[in-house]
C-alpha cells in the first residue's frame, strides 16, 4: 500500500489540520528540534493501535485552552493511499 497523504487534526503539536501528501518514491521528514517529526509518526502509530492512548494524552493543548466548557472539536488521523482507500 501506498500512503499518498497523512491528515493530524488537533493531535498533540498540530493544532487545526495539517496535511502532508507524499511523492511516489522516497520521501524525507524533515525538521528543526521541537518541530513535530516524532509527534508525527506517533500520530500514526496511535492510528494503528486502535487509539491506545487516553484522550488527555492525544489532544493539542492550545486548541483545548481555546475552546468554551462543553464545546468540541475533532481530533483524528487519516491516513489516504494511493488506491483511494483511507483509515482514519
């Protein structure tokens, strides 16, 4: 299987959506310290692990600081491939 794009909505660091399409071939992440590249591929992997980890531990803290008591918002992965199907 073939990832075309990663999609983190309100994962840890990634506060809103960010999307990531890949190339085919080879693709790099790269980044400074600090910049999400771990915390990107534990997002995947708390994809595949059916959600192991607690919601406290998964949601970006600046979008939780800024919503209202009672409010909601998503906070997911998805994962496209290159035969259209998606697991999110």
């Amino acid at each position: 299987m073939i990832i075309k794009e990663v999609v983190i909505s309100n994962y840890q660091c990634y506060y809103g959506e960010k999307r990531f399409e890949f190339k085919p071939g080879s693709n790099i992440i790269l980044g400074k310290n600090g910049g999400g590249k771990t915390k990107f591929y534990e997002a995947i992997d708390w994809l595949f692990t059916s959600g192991s980890r607690g919601h406290d531990e998964i949601v970006s803290k600046r979008k939780l600081a800024e919503t209202d008591t009672g409010g909601s918002f998503n906070v997911g992965v998805e994962v496209h491939f290159e035969n259209k199907n998606v697991i999110n």
